[in-house]
C-alpha cells in the first residue's frame, strides 16, 4: 500500500484513494445501509453523557468486546455482506482483524471529534483499517505534543487509509462539520481486540 507522502513524524499512514473499485464501493454502501443494525452510542465527556452525532455498530466475533469512554460493547455477528472485505483486508494487510466499528454519518452535521483509537484492549500499536464509503469527508489528523504537525485528508468513496505503529500515540483524529452538501457516509474501521 501507498504510504502517505509526506509522511508525518511518529506516524505509520498508508493511504489508498480507490481501493475498491466504484461498482464495489456502490453494492457494498447500498447493502451495509440495511444490513447494519445502526444505534446512537453514548459517550462520557467531563462528566457527562452525550450521544454520539452519528450512528454506529460494533461488530465482531464473539469474546471482541471493547470498552470505549466507560462503555462496553458486545459485538454483533458479522453481516454477510462484511465477509469478502474483510477476508481481502486480512489477506492484504497480514492482520487478523476480528472486529469492526461501522459509523453511518448521516449528512455534513455528523462527525466525530478529536480522539485517538488507543484503548487498552487495541495493544501498544494497533492496525485500524479505515474505509470509507459514500459522501467525501475531511479527515484530519494533529500531533499530540505538536500541534503544528497536522494533516487534512479527503477521504473518496472506496478509499482505504491504514493507521499503524506509533500513530494511536503520538497523533488525534477527527471528522469535522461540514455545512457543504454531502452525501451520507460509511466508515468502516477493521480492528484486532486482543484477549484480556
């Protein structure tokens, strides 16, 4: 896989702007609308709940529980349609991935702020394998102790950016607002949860 160019410091990113072919891209975005059992998750921030401005779905094989701003979730069996991709990204990226967070961004006014996806039950340097499907989205990226080191990406329909190594530790990403007239969204980030 193409890594970014520049790279950024601290960071393993490898981005591919088709991954999927667009007749992949389409079948996959129309059969995940309605094979997902989507939700509104809750999320604890200073103190206090919030919903999630999006919907989403944990997903994966049994025991790949994970546990995120104080809440657990079981994961759901997989959908058919999540088998081939995830057979490719495994076959790919030699990463047994057995979970998947899907995230529907329904119009430009859901997002996600900034975070890092390094919770205990990812390991010290996890993969995360990021798809994207549907409507274009700014994605961004900023050093945790340099600030200045920051990098925007456009995200296209079939895109696939890979995280890896140090990134979880040293970068926070987000998925800002956008007023434009966008298109909804699936995100689909394959992940290992490790055993306890």
């Amino acid at each position: 896989m193409p890594a970014l160019d520049p790279p950024l410091p601290d960071a393993r990113l490898d981005f591919t702007p088709a991954w999927l072919s667009p007749s992949e891209a389409d079948a996959l975005l129309s059969g995940l609308r309605d094979a997902i059992a989507w939700e509104t998750h809750r999320i604890r921030l200073f103190g206090r709940e919030h919903d999630v401005p999006r919907l989403s779905c944990w997903i994966g094989d049994p025991g790949a529980t994970y546990t995120y701003s104080g809440t657990r979730f079981t994961p759901r069996s997989w959908p058919a349609a999540l088998s081939w991709l995830r057979a490719r990204l495994i076959a790919e990226l030699d990463v047994p991935f057995n979970s998947v967070l899907a995230n529907l961004y329904r119009d430009g006014r859901d997002c996600m702020g900034w975070h890092s996806d390094d919770e205990h039950e990812l390991g010290p340097a996890p993969v995360i394998a990021s798809l994207s499907l549907g409507g274009e989205r700014r994605f961004v990226l900023k050093h945790r102790r340099d600030p200045a080191l920051r990098r925007a990406l456009v995200l296209p329909h079939g895109s696939l950016l890979v995280m890896a190594g140090a990134t979880q530790r040293h970068y926070r990403h987000a998925l800002p607002r956008t007023t434009r007239d966008v298109a909804p969204r699936i995100n689909l980030t394959f992940r290992r949860v490790q055993s306890p």
